[in-house]
C-alpha cells in the first residue's frame, strides 16, 4: 500500500484489525417523495444532525452529508458487517420519523421508496466529496422536479462515482 493510500485511509476512516483489512466507501442518495422541495434550511439542519447521530449509533462512518431540496446525498464508509437495505431503511426511516415529529412543520416528510447508492473508490474520494459537499452549486436552483423518478434522476445527473 502506498503512502497516500494509507493517509487516505487514515483521512476517511477506514476499519482495520488483525485479519480484517477493509475500505467500503459508498455515495448514497435517497429523494422526498414526488421530489417535492420540502428540505428548508431549517428542516436541513434537523435533518444533518440527526444523520450524524444516527450513523454513529449504527456505527456507521459519515465521512460527508449535505442536501438538496428534494434530495440527500451522504458519503458512508461501512463495515463488512453492513447490510446495505437494513442501514438505508434505518437512516430513511428514522430521519423522515424524527422530523415529523420534533418539528413543526406544515407538512409531513416522506422519502421516495427506494435509494441509489454507488461505490466509491479511494482514489475517487476526493471529488465524490467536493461532489457532494457542494451540492447546492451543482444542481443550482433546486425544487422544480415535479415527479418523483425525475427528483432521483436529477439527483443522480452529474453524479461523479462510478
Ligand atoms: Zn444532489
């Protein structure tokens, strides 16, 4: 392994024991139902908090996370032990559950059935994050999607990973 691997490594968390030598780094996007722009700032920074808790309790890396309107993007670094439709349906179904119930809002917060998730690999770290971190510059004005296939299509438009 070269150096900069095992800075890269070290930089996002990578798991590793005596037997087990892992990087599992995974972009994942999962869209408000209809696409609706439902994500405020306000409802944003729930929402983030929320995500870190929660990633943490699933001992889950959250190495990036940031939102568009109808949209959220998180970069993940797993364990071996992750089963990826259990995790999703964990940090979907609580973070749509804790908004409708610790704010107050005029509406309740659905996420669209289903996610899109992607690997990243080390090498590629660097702009999957710039990618994701600068979210609202790359989809520019957000919350005209009007249904919901087009809310994950768009998301996942310019999509970098592989
Ligand atoms: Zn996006």
């Amino acid at each position: 392994m070269s150096y900069l691997q095992k800075q890269q490594r070290r930089r996002y968390g990578t798991g590793k024991t005596t037997h087990t030598d892992y990087a599992l780094y995974y972009h994942l996007i999962w869209a408000v139902e209809e696409g609706l722009p439902l994500i405020t700032q306000e409802i944003e920074e729930v929402l983030k908090k929320f995500l870190v808790k929660k990633c943490k309790a699933l001992e889950i890396i959250l190495i990036a996370v940031e939102m568009a309107k109808n949209h959220a993007h998180l970069i993940l670094s797993l364990k071996p032990t992750h089963y990826i439709p259990d995790l999703v349906q964990a940090l979907k179904g609580s973070s749509s559950y804790f908004i409708n119930n610790h704010t107050n809002m005029d509406f309740a917060l659905y996420w669209e059935r289903g996610y899109s998730i992607r690997t990243i690999s080390e090498m590629n770290m660097d702009n999957a994050k710039h990618y994701v971190l600068n979210q609202k510059k790359y989809h520019g004005i957000e919350g005209k999607t009007s249904s919901s296939k087009a809310g994950l299509k768009s998301a996942l438009g310019t999509t970098q990973t592989p």
